[in-house]
C-alpha cells in the first residue's frame, strides 16, 4: 500500500530542542527561578504563546498577555541567533538517508511543525527543497496535541490519514498523530513516548532494516 511520512522538525529532523531549551531556561532565569530539561519536554512540540504560558505557570508568575509579549520576542530573538548559526552538519543522524532512502522509493514525505521558524530552519540546513510539503505554525490554528497539523500535512500530500507515519520527539506530538489516526514513530525516550506505536531512543535507528519492517 502507499504509504507517507510526516516528520516533526524540532529534535527530529535538526537538534534545535537544545536552541530552544537553553533559550527558555535564560528566559526563567531572568524571571528569577529555575528551568530543568524536565520543565522542558512539557514544552516540546508546543506553540510559543502557549510554552510560555506553561513556563510561567512553572515558576508561579502572573502576567497579562501585554506583558507576555516582550517575554515572547525576548525569547525568540535568542533562539534565532542559534538558528541563525546553523548549517547543514546539524541535521540529526541518520536524516539524510532516510531522505534518500524514502526518494529512492518514491514515498513522498512533509513536514509537520508547530514551529513559525521551519521555513528559515529548513533553508539555514538545506533541507527546504527536499519536501513534497511544509505545513509549518504559520499555517496552523489549533496546536498539538490537536491533529490539526498532520491532518494539513496528509491532505497536501493527497494521503489518507491512516497511511501516513509520523515521526515525533515530542509527547504532545505523538498524541496529535494518534489523534489523527496515523502511525506514529517516537524519537527518544520510551518511557515518555509510551503512546506512540514504535519509538527508537534516537534518529540513528532509521536503518533499512526498520524501515522495511514498519512499511510491512
Ligand atoms: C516546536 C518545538 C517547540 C516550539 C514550537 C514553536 O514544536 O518543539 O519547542 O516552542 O515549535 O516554535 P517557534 O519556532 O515558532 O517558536
Ligand atoms: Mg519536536
């Protein structure tokens, strides 16, 4: 059967978890309390407005959504300095021929993003022509957990839902591929990504061998 990938950027297909974390973390900071990478996967895969909201909620602090604004381009500002920085050697392990390999089969394949900034990450890595179609936080109302995103994706790929296999590193992104009834592939640690239908603990398990089993 035809099948399509859709595949989370953030901590999937580039390492910009880390960008992101060590930018919220200062953001904390200067809000006068601590930020752990544990805060930090309750942030992953979630939209800007609403990571904040959740950082905030951790270190007790109440603002207006006058006041959140600035906190808001604060952060960005920092996080596009790293992205600013980026080239193509910071495209996770085994991306690349996974790419190749699913060219090679000629299954198409989008991205699913929550991110306004994966138009500018794909560019900075080279990787913004390789996509059959970017569905991006620009184009989205409803973030993940909601399937909004991948059900875009699948409908500009000309995809049904349930063939189409998303890859995630986030939890709230695994439930928004189980939301839409698509297969979902986990990139990290199973404990937290019990939900999703495979998980490999990072993107170096994209071997032939996977992919053929899971395309079975
Ligand atoms: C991804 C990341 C989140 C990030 C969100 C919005 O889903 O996993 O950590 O907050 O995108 O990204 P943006 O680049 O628009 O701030
Ligand atoms: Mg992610």
């Amino acid at each position: 059967k035809e099948i399509a990938f859709i595949f989370d950027l953030d901590g999937v297909i580039v390492d910009t978890a880390k960008y992101h974390f060590l930018a919220w973390r200062n953001l904390a900071n200067s809000l006068g309390f601590e930020f752990t990478e544990e805060h930090n996967e309750l942030l992953k895969g979630v939209s800007r407005v609403r990571s904040l909201e959740i950082l905030l909620n951790i270190g007790k602090v109440e603002l207006t959504d006058e006041e959140k604004q600035p906190l808001l381009v604060q952060k960005n500002t920092e996080y596009l300095e790293y992205v600013n920085k980026m080239t193509a050697d910071e495209i996770l392990p085994g991306i690349n021929g996974l790419l190749d390999y699913l060219d090679e089969h000629s299954i198409k394949y989008a991205l699913g993003s929550a991110s306004k900034n994966a138009p500018l990450i794909l560019e900075k890595v080279g990787l913004f022509n390789r996509f059959a179609a970017i569905v991006d936080g620009n184009d989205v109302s409803k973030a993940k957990p909601d399937p909004e995103v991948f059900l875009i994706g699948a409908q500009k790929l000309n995809m049904k839902p349930e063939n189409c296999i998303v890859v995630e590193d986030a939890i709230a992104g695994v439930e928004a591929a189980n939301a839409a009834k698509m297969v979902s592939i986990g990139i990290g640690d199973a404990n937290l990504l019990s939900e999703a239908t495979f998980v490999l603990s990072d993107t170096t398990g994209f071997t032939i061998d996977f992919l053929r089993n899971i395309m079975k």
